[in-house]
C-alpha cells in the first residue's frame, strides 16, 4: 500500500512537472487564439468561447501528455488510449469549470482596457483562468488520468 509520501512524492517529480507545464503552454497557444477569435469576434460570450478553445486544448495535450509526460504509465492499445482520452477529459472538466468560473467573475467585474479601439480585458482574464487551474489539472491527470501513483 502505498503512503501520503509516495503518492506526494511521485507527483512532485520535477521532469514529469516540466513536461506538464510545456504541454500546457501549447495548450495555451491551441487554446487563447480560438477563445480569443471567438470572444472578440462576437460570437460567445467570453466564457463558453473559454470552453469552445479549452476543449480543442484538451485534445491536443492529452495526445502529447499520453506520448510524452507520462509515456511510462496507461495500458498500450487503441482502446486503453480512448478510455484514457474520455477520462482525461472527464478530469479536466474541473479544470474547465475553475476557468470557466474566473473567467465569468472577472468579466463581470467593472474593468475595461482598451486596445485597438477594443475592450480587451476579457482576453486577458483567460490567461489568467489557466494559470489558476493548472495544478488542478496536474494532480488530477497524474492521479485519475495515468495514475502514477498504482504499483507498475
């Protein structure tokens, strides 16, 4: 049985984070430029653009993170992979709700900066989203998505 120490001790391995961290910032750019053009453009309301652009991110992270950041854990095979897809997706529907949920509250603050003859500040607070969900996402993929934490 595994202790609080090795569960802590295993997410806290630095390289693992590293990736994780690379693969979100690429996330990033899939994620703000499809959440921008949606929410600048008219089309949704910053928070369901939020959604919208944090979706397509999902995908293409969990793709590199099942490849790269945890290559050593999940089954091999098409289907293991899927039921890995749908549950990282499952897991990072937290993540999305706290972004989702920054993005709302900081909107609806009264703050506006102009740029371009444009209120820019609903852009801004989706950066601001991903930063607060990021270690969220961490512990929940290493934990429910891989699960890093059960014996090899």
């Amino acid at each position: 049985m595994r202790t609080l120490q090795d569960v802590l001790g295993e997410l806290a391995r630095g390289a693992r984070f590293g990736r994780f961290l690379s693969v979100g910032a690429l996330g990033a750019l899939v994620d703000l430029p499809i959440s921008t053009a949606l929410a600048l453009g008219g089309v949704l309301e910053p928070q369901w653009a939020k959604v919208v652009g944090t979706e397509c991110a999902i995908i293409v992270m969990f793709l590199i993170n099942d490849s790269w950041t945890f290559e050593a854990h999940g089954a091999t095979g098409r289907r293991a992979k899927l039921r890995r897809l749908v549950r990282s997706n499952v897991v990072r529907s937290g993540g999305l709700l706290i972004q989702f949920a920054v993005v709302w509250m900081l909107t609806g603050l009264d703050v506006e900066i102009g740029f371009a003859g444009m209120d820019v500040w609903p852009v801004v607070t989706m950066p601001i989203a991903i930063g607060v969900s990021v270690l969220v996402n961490y512990v929940a993929e290493s934990l429910f998505t891989w699960r890093v934490t059960t014996d090899r």
